[in-house]
C-alpha cells in the first residue's frame, strides 16, 4: 500500500467495522443464551473442493463460532445429485433447530444453483438469494438483504457515509452484488436516496460515467479494473473484488486482488475499501445478522 496521496484519503476499514458488529452479536447472542432461548444456528453447505468456496466457507464458520452461534458444515463431493442435495435442504427446513441455511456457490455445473435456492425456505434464506426474499427486497419490505450489499450498507452507515442525493455508480450487475445493490442505493431510506447508474460489459462510456460517480461500488470482478483515471476528485470508491491472482512469490502462490487499483486510486479518492480487509469481512458480519434476525423471527413467532 505504497503511496504518495495527494488528497486526504481515509481507508474503510472493513476489518475493524465488523469486528464492532460482531462484538455487538455477541452481547445480544449472551442475552439470548441468558434467557434461556436458543441461540442462532448456521447450516453451510459446501459442494466439492473449490479452493475460494472452502475459504469463505471456514470464514463463515469461524465467525458463527466467535459470536457464540451454532454452525453446522454439510459437505459433499463434487458428483453429489440435485435430488439428494434438494433432499438435504428439505429436512433442513423443516428442522426447528436450523434458523439459517446457505448453500455456498458457486456449485458443479451439472446442478442448477437455481432450483437449489428455490427449494430454501424463504425464513431461513439469510444469503438473500430466493426469488421470494429478492422480491421483497425490490419492494422495499423487511427480508433478508444479501450478504455482500448489506454489508457495504453496513460500511457506508458505520463511516457516516451520505449517499441521499448522490450519484452512485455500480460496476457489475450480478444477482448476488451489483443489481441488489443498485436496488437498495437507489431506496428510499439511510444508505439510499441515490440516483444510481448500474454498468456492465455492454456499457459505453463507462469511464465517464464513473468520473460523474459520488460513489462508485465496483463489483465485475476483474483486478485492478478502476483506474484513477475513471475517479471523480474525493469520490468514495468501495472495492467488492476478490479475485485471486497467481503470485509465485507467495507462499500459497496467489495473492488476492481487488477490481480496483488500490494506489493508483487512492491519489484521487476520499474513501477507499482495501483488499482484502474492506468488504470481505462486512460481508461476513452482514451474514451474522442475517442469521440472528432469522432466529429472533422464529422466537417471536
Ligand atoms: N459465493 C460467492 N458469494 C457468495 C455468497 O454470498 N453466498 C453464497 N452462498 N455463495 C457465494
């Protein structure tokens, strides 16, 4: 992160935002335990050794374990058939103990991740990703927000980033980031009111439009893609890429690489997420709340 920055840039620290979060989970998971209810409980599916999926599989995990929720990791092997898959995702939604269930994509192809999200009860499905929980979203009414957009609303609220008004440009228009995303910016209510412009590979004159961005959120998934070039003077830039990168003077061979060019970036943004330690960890902290909310549901049903 070497640098000469010519404008006052403050990094987002994804780490310490969510370790704030989750030391607040860990206070309300006590209450929960103190009162005699149950605490939440995670189930994570994992389908074949995806080097990636393994690691934020672990990550999942581990935090569930930090905060004081129960978690469960449910692994297959690669050549597991949809029914048996959609069979295990049956008797997790009619156990009472499970409040969360997340099956981690992306899956072998010979399965269509679709018709396994369809089959996720809409009360557990704290990734956000069934068209029921998407439907509310678009809507406006009270569901479970993808993990990795909430968790950048998350990051925008913990800075006091003001986004009514603004132009928010996001890079990206998958179903997991980039259109949920765009969905709650442009929202009415806190980390909304933006007037949003979503881009992808067929747009034109994209770096223009992003030299008009208040906010940009790119989300496509190719390293060091935003360029200083493309940033408005003390725009806020949120890096959501983790694409891993072979690096032969690594260790493990790879370094993780972001879609934005941190120090090219940082001599023209005010706000700036790294990578990794920006939207990583609020997208973990993001699930955590998700999670929780889907067990205090089930408590006040
Ligand atoms: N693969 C990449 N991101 C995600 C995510 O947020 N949830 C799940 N289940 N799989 C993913």
């Amino acid at each position: 992160m070497a640098g000469f920055y010519l404008c006052e840039m403050q990094i987002l620290d994804g780490k310490a935002a969510a370790q704030s979060i989750k030391d607040a989970l860990k206070l309300d998971v006590a209450q929960l335990a103190s009162n005699g209810k149950e605490v939440p409980h995670l189930v994570a599916i994992l389908v074949g050794n995806n080097g990636a999926s393994e690691t934020y599989v672990a990550a999942k995990v581990k935090a569930c374990e930090e905060v004081g929720f129960k978690s469960t990791l449910i692994r297959f092997e690669s050549t597991i058939s949809a029914f048996r898959l959609l069979e295990t995702i049956r008797e997790l939604n009619t156990d009472p103990d499970v409040d969360g269930i997340l099956v981690q994509l992306p899956l072998p192809a010979h399965i269509s991740s679709e018709e396994i999200i369809n089959a996720i009860d809409p009360s557990k499905d704290v990734d956000g990703f069934h068209p029921v929980t998407v439907g509310r979203l678009v809507l406006g009414q009270p569901t479970f927000i993808p993990a990795t957009p909430y968790g950048i609303q998350l990051m925008l609220a913990h800075y006091k980033i003001e986004t009514s008004g603004r132009h928010a440009v996001v890079i990206g228009r998958s179903n997991i980031v980039g259109r949920p995303m765009s969905i709650l910016l442009s929202a009415a209510g806190p980390q909304g009111n933006a007037t949003v412009t979503i881009c992808h590979s067929q747009t034109k004159n994209l770096k223009e439009i992003c030299l008009s961005a208040d906010i940009i959120i790119a989300a496509l998934g190719r390293p060091g893609f935003v360029t200083a070039d493309m940033v408005k003077e003390g725009a806020v830039v949120i890096d959501v890429g983790i694409t891993r990168v072979d690096d032969p003077g690594r260790k493990r061979g790879y370094r993780i690489s972001g879609d934005v060019n941190f120090d090219d970036v940082a001599t023209k943004a005010g706000f700036l997420t790294p990578v990794p330690g920006g939207v990583g960890p609020m997208t973990i902290a993001a699930l955590l709340k998700n999670t929780f909310h889907a067990c205090a549901l089930k408590h006040y049903d």
